[in-house]
C-alpha cells in the first residue's frame, strides 16, 4: 500500500501479555459474557429452552442485558438480578 508507512512510536501495550493488559485495565476481571435461557414445558410436556437474553457482566459487578434479537435492552445491578428478575438460569459463555 503506497503512502502507508511504519510508525517510529513504540506499541500501546508495550511487550505485556494479553493477561496482564487484562489485569491492568480491569482490576476487578475482565468483562464476562452470558447468557439467560428460561426452561419450561410445552404442551406435550417437552422440556423447552430459550435465551431469552445475552449479557455482559462488568467488572464492577453491574450487568446489561439485550434480547436474542437484538432489542430490549436493560441494565442490572448484577448477572444474578437478571437471573432472577427475567425468572431464567444463568449460563456463563465467557470467563
């Protein structure tokens, strides 16, 4: 690519590994991803399984919330609130 050159300043993050940039941006942990999936029966008395929410729980402990679809949005005081508040289980995605 012409006109594209190397720059001479040194990298953001210098030589840290990815876990201790994570350590030194987030104190309290990195960001974890999760799921809600609420269970129930249908008629035939199948068991059924849905997400009903995707989530992000923050290092500071809050969590929001966003449908399957994209929409309906909500911030929680934690994972666990959603949990209990959108009555589904807590399926952790990430670490």
């Amino acid at each position: 690519m012409d006109g594209v050159h190397d720059t001479e300043r040194p990298p953001v993050y210098h030589e840290l590994e990815p876990g201790a940039i994570v350590a030194e941006l987030w104190p309290g942990g990195p960001p974890r991803l999760f799921a809600l999936v609420w269970e129930g029966d249908d008629e035939n008395d199948q068991i059924v399984r849905e997400v009903t929410a995707y989530g992000i729980a923050l290092p500071n402990g809050s969590a929001t919330t966003v449908g399957p679809a994209g929409s309906g949005w909500a911030n929680w005081r934690s994972a666990d609130s959603a949990c209990w508040r959108m009555d589904s289980d807590l399926v952790w995605l990430s670490q």
